[in-house]
C-alpha cells in the first residue's frame, strides 16, 4: 500500500509543519525524475498483478473463522525465500521465480505479487494463474494447519462484539484509531500504519466515520439502531461522536482506517512505451474502472451485518478521509485551502492524456489543484493537463514523515514526491519511473479480490487484453468524468451487475472509422481495416506497446455535444456489445486476438477467461457479492434480520476454501469443470460445511 520507510514518525502536530516542505521537495524531485526520463521510449510491455489475502484461522470446535494477526512472522519467512528460483516451470518453459511478499495495512493480511513482472509473452499470460497459485500454495506453506490465505474482500465478522482475532484484544486499546470496535493490534504494527491512522483522524479533526446502509431482509428492526455500538463508551474524547450523530440509524456504522484498509483487492500495473503512452492507457482506463468494481463485487457484509452494496470501495474512501469539516464544506474556509470534494481514496478526478481525442469538456468537475503548484509545473514546461494532475494531488497533506528522511537529494530521492503519490489512491495511478531502469506505468486498482485464481486470473487476463485493444485500435472511452463518478457509485450498489445502468460512450472507434470492425494502428499511424478474409496486416506473437496514436482527423477536430456521445448501458451490453456499432468491450478484446499469432489450445485457455468475465456480465455467473449474500440468506442459522453471526461466518470462510480448491461446485459462480491441483490438500480436506 506504497512506500514502508524507516525511521522515527512525526506525530501531526510536528508532521503538519513540513507539509509545505515535502511538497516543494517533491515538486522538484518530480521534475528530476520529468528531465531525466520524458524522453524515454520504447519500454517493452511489463507487468504484474498485486494480490492481497486474508491469513484466516479456524477454530473448528468453537466453529468460529478468525483473523490471523501473525503478519510479521509469516512474512519473515516467506521473505527470506525471495529471490530464489523454483523448481516449477511457467507455461514459458522457464523456472518460477520466488513470489515477492509485502505486509498490508492489516496485520492478518499479505500482499503477494510475481517474483518477476510478466512480460509480453503468450506464455506468459497464461502463466498468470500457476503463478497465482504459486504464490497461494507458498504462502499456505508457511501457515499452520488451521489457518488459510483466502481471497476475501471484506472480513464479515471484522469489528463484532466477541472474538474476530487469533490471539484476541479488547477494542478499548486503540491508540491509534479511537475506534469503538478494531483494537490497535489490527493494525501492522510497522510505524507507517499506525502513524497513517493517527494522522488521518488528527487532520481530519475526528474520527472517519462510514455509514453503509444496512441491507433490509424480512425481519431487520426497523428502525435499525445498532445495538452492537457501545453507544455510552468513555475512553476517548471521540466516543461521544457515534451517539452525536456519526452512526447513523438504518446504516452499518464503521470508525477506523483498518475497516477500508483493511479490505483485499486485486490490482495491476502496466509499463507503457513512453509517457504519452501512459497518459492515454490512463484515460482510457478511468471510464473501466467502475465497470470493473461492479463486475468483481465481492462484499457485501461489513461489521456482522449485510448490506445494502456489494463493494468495499466507499468503505475504504471513508475509512482513509483526513478531510477536515472546512474542507468536507462543513464549516467556511478559514484555516484550510480548498473545498475538496472526494478523499484521498476516490475516483480519479482529471483525465491527463494531451491526445487531441480527450476534450477538455471531459474534465467537468471545477478546477481543483494548487495554483503555485501548477504555475511552476508549466513554468518548467510541463503541459497544462499533467500539471495540474499533479497539482491536485498535492492539495493534500503528506501524513506521515519520518524525522529522519526530512532533508532530501532531490536528484536522487524521490520519497517525498512518492509521499504525496502513495497516499492518493485513485481508481487509476499514474506512476513516473522511480528510476531511470524501469519506464512510466498505469495502475488500475478498483477490482474487488475474487475467491479463487482462477478469476483472479481471469479478470487480469481480461484487462491486459483490452489495454492492447485500446492502443492497436487507438479506442476511445471517453465520458465526462462526473459520470465516471456517477457509474462509481451505481457499480457498489446491491446487484449492481444485473440492476443498474452504467453511462458508456455509444461510438469508441476513431473519428472517421467507417467500418465498425476494429482496426489496428499500423507502424505508419494510418490504420489500415481487416480485409474481408479478416487478415490483418501483420500478426503480433507477443502483447506489445508503442502503437501509433491516431492522427486528428483530416476534416478538423470533433465538436458535436458531449451529451450525445454517451448514453446508459447495462453490463451485459457494455461488456459483450450492443447493436450494429459496438461490439462491447470482450468483442473487442476478441477482435484484438485475431491480431495475435495465437495456437489453438493457447486460445482455448484464454477463452475460457474471457468466458467467465462475460458469464459474470450477462447474469450466467451471480458476481461473487451475490453468491455471498444468497450464501448467508440460506443458511439455516440466518434470521432474516441482516446478521452474519459467527456460525454463518466459520461456514462462509470454509465454504469459500473448499470452493478453492474445486470441492464443492458452485455452477452458479464458476465453470462447472473448475478445478484446483491442490484439491486432495490443505488444513480443511475432508471437512464438511452444514450446507
Ligand atoms: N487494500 C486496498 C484496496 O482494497 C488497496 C491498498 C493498496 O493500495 O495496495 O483497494
Ligand atoms: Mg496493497
């Protein structure tokens, strides 16, 4: 979750007066980094996928799951392997290297990514899954018999009275957060983490508070007043907040970083050819990435209770929200700078790319960024649209700064430019190289975590593909981003997959294309259509970068209404098409195949991703949120009163394992045929679930 320097944390009091300090160094050392490496061309397409796990531990006589808060120990020794070679072979015929494992904000959870960035390979690609569970297999191995890595998104029973962690701790303890409900030692115990928590509430002035609307089943009081809220708490000076107003009636109410923070997701990071490159994979990727939350939408239970969304990504923008009242437009602007709208976990805010395609009408929200910022940025000749990305990103606050880390060499650091980057996380990440041996890559982070590899593997495979399609067909996603945001909170409400409409562009080929069969940008820029055979000009063997963008069309540059180039979409028609001109976004990433030399079984293998990715779209799979929550509303202890109780949640988590491991079939959720090699093995072979 970004940069893990070491040193001694300033407590905000101290922190706040080297804000300005850290952003002008960072300012500079940004601009290092800009005059060294602008320039660079023709980087190679790398890249990897980051996933982060739940250590869950079973206690199989008192039926309960709990979080494993053995962090520092597991990763002790999954670290010290790291580097090695493996005897396994990936589908390239070369040794697996040992998988990198980082710690997380939660101390029951890890954070895996490939030993070795994937490059652009066919066999590579299809190597994400072993590699996946790869990484699973050797994190298992350093667990103890009862415990298991899952890929769960939220933790149900995270934050309920009773016993959530192994070894157990009493809330009344949180130093940090405050919280009524996580104790301090669920959170890493690395400074980064808790000074992270500390100075987030102390900035903001309270604590965060999230209110997630309650699911409403046949027999949820109404009105809903929490009577799990120790309402009349007295430790901190915070715990009046809930009665005062932060807990709402009718909602889940969460107090802490750790309840966002803590959630697992599946994210992944492309190196581009140059930083044009970036800019345009970026843009492209802002309007996918609510399509995407909705599509993986994998919780829907928070504190005990099911609610009314299926995904964590509010939950987390509420749970890092360091805004403070004059900020949030509670209070007038006296002692802060800017009214700010979203948290520093949001939707991204501005499209960057100078390609003549992204209309300066698509950045609709009101300019948000630091002037002097800006104006320093553009006086160093960084063009309007970076420079004020930039320039909104450090409207915030750095949070955490180490005393000993403050003076920098700008030429050579760039800590305090990644202080401010780090702690923006945007659905989408720009990231300039750290240094000059790697290039500029986008970071695409809004996917909620899948259950088994399989998905996982599924859906990078899927975003991988559909990034190449976007550059060989030079696609455009456009949409004002107001109605990105719009489709952001339309994709976390409950079965958003299958109830809501989403805003998406009608026409995404190039201005001028006839023909609505996609076309590949020749190494002349000028796109040359599929002949009617449907032979293209050349056949890629590999996944590649540098294509040509497309020239501005001859009869001048588009001016026809924004409003009508978009309209509402269900995700069955975004994803596999809708009427003569839009082929949806796998029709596309099928149509970038056929420019592959691709053999037979090679194809069939990745069909089958993309099968369940439409299969999850057009309703034949349930998402994995709707699997979950009709889990838990057929489960014989359920009451129909919104509660996950203990005994749902242990049959939950050991459903979720043995679905892993191809033990018990899901149709609904997963191809029939899935099937996992480490079936026959593992702490909980042979055990039962109830259902
Ligand atoms: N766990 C966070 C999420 O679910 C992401 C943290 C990170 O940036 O690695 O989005
Ligand atoms: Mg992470």
């Amino acid at each position: 979750m970004g940069l893990l320097s070491l040193g001694t944390p300033l407590p905000w009091e101290e922190a706040k007066k080297y804000a300005d300090h850290v952003r002008e160094h960072g300012i500079t050392q940004f601009l290092s980094i800009w005059d060294k490496l602008k320039d660079r061309q023709g980087d190679e397409l790398l890249w990897g996928d980051e996933i982060e796990y739940m250590v869950v531990v079973f206690d199989n006589e008192e039926k309960n799951a709990k979080l494993s808060l053995r962090q520092s120990e597991i990763l002790a020794k999954l670290r010290a392997e790291e580097g090695g070679v493996s005897a396994a072979l990936n589908r390239c015929g070369e040794p697996m290297v040992m998988p990198t494992f980082h710690p997380e904000y939660g101390r029951y959870m890890l954070e895996s990514t490939p030993g070795a960035p994937y490059s652009g390979a066919i066999c590579d690609l299809l190597s994400v899954e072993d590699n996946m569970r790869f990484r699973r297999h050797f994190a298992r191995k350093y667990l103890k018999p009862n415990e298991l890595p899952l890929t769960f998104t939220s933790f149900p029973r995270l934050g309920t009275p009773g016993v959530f962690t192994e070894p157990h701790f009493d809330p009344s303890n949180a130093v940090s957060s405050h919280s009524l409900f996580l104790p301090q030692e669920i959170t890493n115990p690395h400074a980064r983490f808790p000074t992270l928590t500390a100075n987030i509430r102390e900035r903001r002035g309270s604590k965060v508070s999230i209110n997630l609307p309650i699911f409403i089943d046949e027999k949820t009081p109404r009105p809903f007043v929490d009577p799990t809220i120790p309402w009349h708490r007295n430790v901190y000076k915070e715990d009046h907040e809930a009665k005062d107003g932060a807990a709402k009636i009718d909602h889940i109410y969460m107090d802490a970083m750790g309840f966002g923070m803590g959630c697992c997701c599946l994210q992944l990071t492309l190196q581009s050819c140059n930083v044009n490159e970036a800019r345009r994979t970026y843009d492209a990727l802002v309007p996918i990435a609510p399509i995407l939350l909705a599509l993986t939408a994998a919780s829907p239970i928070y504190r005990g209770y099911l609610a009314d969304v299926d995904c964590r990504w509010n939950v987390i923008a509420g749970s890092v929200d360091d805004r403070t009242d004059e900020e949030r437009g509670l209070k007038p602007l006296k002692k802060n700078r800017f009214r700010i709208p979203k948290s520093r976990y949001d939707s991204v805010e501005r499209y960057i790319s100078n390609h003549w395609t992204n209309r300066p009408e698509y950045n609709d929200h009101p300019p948000l960024y630091d002037e002097a910022i800006v104006k320093r940025l553009r006086d160093h000749g960084i063009d309007e649209l970076l420079a004020k990305h930039i320039g909104y990103l450090f409207i915030r606050d750095p949070l955490v700064i180490f005393s000993e880390t403050i003076d920098q060499n700008d030429e050579v650091d760039n800590d305090h430019f990644e202080n401010i980057q780090s702690t923006n996380w945007q659905t989408i990440r720009f990231k300039p190289p750290g240094n000059a041996s790697i290039g500029w890559r986008v970071e695409f982070r809004s996917m909620e975590v899948q259950l088994t590899d399989f998905e996982n593997a599924a859906f990078a495979v899927f975003l991988v593909l559909l990034t190449r399609a976007i550059l060989a067909f030079n696609l455009n996603f456009y949409l004002p981003i107001s109605k990105v945001d719009d489709n952001m909170q339309r994709a976390q409400k409950r079965d958003a997959a299958r109830a809501q409409k989403f805003f998406f562009r009608k026409d995404v080929f190039p201005v001028g294309q006839e023909s609505r069969t996609p076309s590949i940008a020749s190494s002349s820029g000028v796109s040359s259509p599929v002949d009617g055979a449907g032979n293209l000009p050349r056949k890629d063997r590999r996944l590649r970068n540098c294509y040509p963008a497309a020239p501005p069309p001859p009869q001048g540059l588009p001016h026809d209404r924004i409003e009508d180039e978009y309209e509402e979409m269900t995700l069955e028609e975004i994803m596999t098409g809708k009427g003569p001109d839009f082929p949806g976004l796998i029709g596309l990433v099928d149509a970038f195949i056929t420019t592959l030399d691709v053999d037979a079984s090679d194809l069939e293998r990745i069909q089958r991703y993309l099968d369940l990715v439409r299969k999850r779209s057009t309703g034949a799979y349930k998402t994995t949120a709707t699997w979950i929550r009709d889990f838990v509303r057929s489960h014989p202890a359920y009451k129909h009163d919104s509660v996950v109780n203990q005994e749902i949640n242990y049959d939950l988590m050991v459903a979720v394992d043995e679905i892993e491991r191809g033990l018990r079939k899901v149709p609904d959720l997963l191809p029939k045929e899935y099937s996992c090699p480490e079936a026959a093995s593992g702490a909980l072979a042979g055990l039962k679930s109830p259902q």
